[in-house]
C-alpha cells in the first residue's frame, strides 16, 4: 500500500517528507510503548502511536519504519520533526483513535506483516 493511500484512508496531515508518499509499505503496528516496539515488532513499516516525545523517532529509526503516524490529533514537537526529515521518514497526524487508526488500515489490507499469525 501506498503512503499516499494510507494518508487519505486515515484523512492525515502529512508534516515531513511528502516528496516520499509513493513508497509501498507493506505492514503496520500501533503502539504507544516504545520498548515493546523494539522487542516485539519486526518487519513493520509504519508505526502508529500516540506517544510525541523524540524517542519515538529513535526507535523508528533503529528499526527501519519508514512512516510514523500519530493518531488523536496529536503532533510532535519542531526537533521531532527536524529529526524525522533528516531521516526521510515519512510524518503524518490523523485525528482518529488508535483503534479506529489501525481497523482502517487493516480493513483496506494493510496487516502486522507476522507471517506466523493465523490471521
């Protein structure tokens, strides 16, 4: 799925990187815990949350996402962002719950990218 795809579904302001909106993404996960992030997530290219502080950014580097999205509206602050760009890691906030966030993406085909899952 495109990001460009994901950004309308989720009616999401997109803060860095439009220029990347055509890359496909593959899976998704939503957490607001960035340690279960780093332990449990694998293979994800797009991390919802709707934690703000820069650490977000860290852990999404550090495991390759290629998109954050904070969901309830909420933004990060001007270094977050500074961080991200020079990343090229795509930022967008929509103003849906996580929950309603994530049954949109997977209703529209976007899953966990856990091959192991039975769903």
């Amino acid at each position: 799925m495109r990001l460009s795809t994901i950004a309308t579904l989720l009616q999401a302001e997109v803060l860095t990187c439009a220029e990347l909106l055509e890359r496909d993404v593959q899976s998704a996960c939503g957490s607001d815990f960035m340690s279960d992030v780093l332990a449990y997530v694998k293979n994800q290219s797009v991390l919802l949350t709707g934690r703000t502080n820069a650490q977000v950014i860290r852990t999404a580097e550090m495991m390759d996402i290629l998109c954050v999205i904070y969901v309830r509206g909420k933004r990060p602050d001007e270094a977050s962002l500074q961080l991200a760009q020079e990343r090229n890691m795509v930022i967008m906030s929509s103003h849906y719950r996580m929950y309603e966030a994530c049954g949109r993406l997977y209703s529209a085909g976007l899953h966990d990218g856990n091959e192991d899952d039975p769903l």
